[in-house]
C-alpha cells in the first residue's frame, strides 16, 4: 500500500521496514533506558510479537498514540494505549 507515494506496511515493526534508517536510531535510544527500568528482554518480544498482530501497526509505529512501538515497549512501565490494554 502507497500512502503519498511512500509504501506502508500494516503490522511491521521498524526492524522489518526501516525506510529511513529510523530503527538505528531507536535502538540507539532503547540502549540509553536504565536497566532498572528496561523491560525484561522475554516479555519485549511478547510485547513486539502482540504489535505485529495489531491493525494498529504500521510502519513501526502505533497508530493509537503515535509512538515507536519498540521504543514504547522498551520501558517496563509502559502500556499499549489500546482500549483493549493488549499488553
Ligand atoms: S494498539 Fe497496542 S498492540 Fe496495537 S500497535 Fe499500539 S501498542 Fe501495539
């Protein structure tokens, strides 16, 4: 799918799609979270795995609050912003 002539991809984590070299630079973020409030490293992946099922995925990012969704899932404290709170 093409939006203003750029390809989107529904349920793709930045990882998977980087058009922009974004994912570089959020990982360079997600690097920077304390460890003490980093989220463990198997529920992240549960966390991403839940994103890539979720039509509010697209391009990396959550279409509910605008965020990265592996920068978001990265702190432990964070929630999805659905109204179903999928994780
Ligand atoms: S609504 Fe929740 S599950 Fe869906 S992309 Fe956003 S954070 Fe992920």
């Amino acid at each position: 799918m093409l939006i203003d002539g750029k390809p989107v991809c529904k349920r793709c984590l930045l990882l998977e799609t980087d058009p922009e070299g974004l994912f570089k630079k959020v990982s360079e973020l997600i690097s920077l979270i304390p460890e003490d409030i980093k989220t463990p490293e198997e529920e992240y992946g549960r966390r991403l795995e839940i994103c890539k099922s979720c039509d509010g995925l697209q391009n990396g990012i959550c279409k509910e609050c605008g965020c990265f969704v592996e920068l978001r899932a990265a702190t432990r404290k964070n929630y999805c912003p659905s109204a179903y709170h999928k994780w």
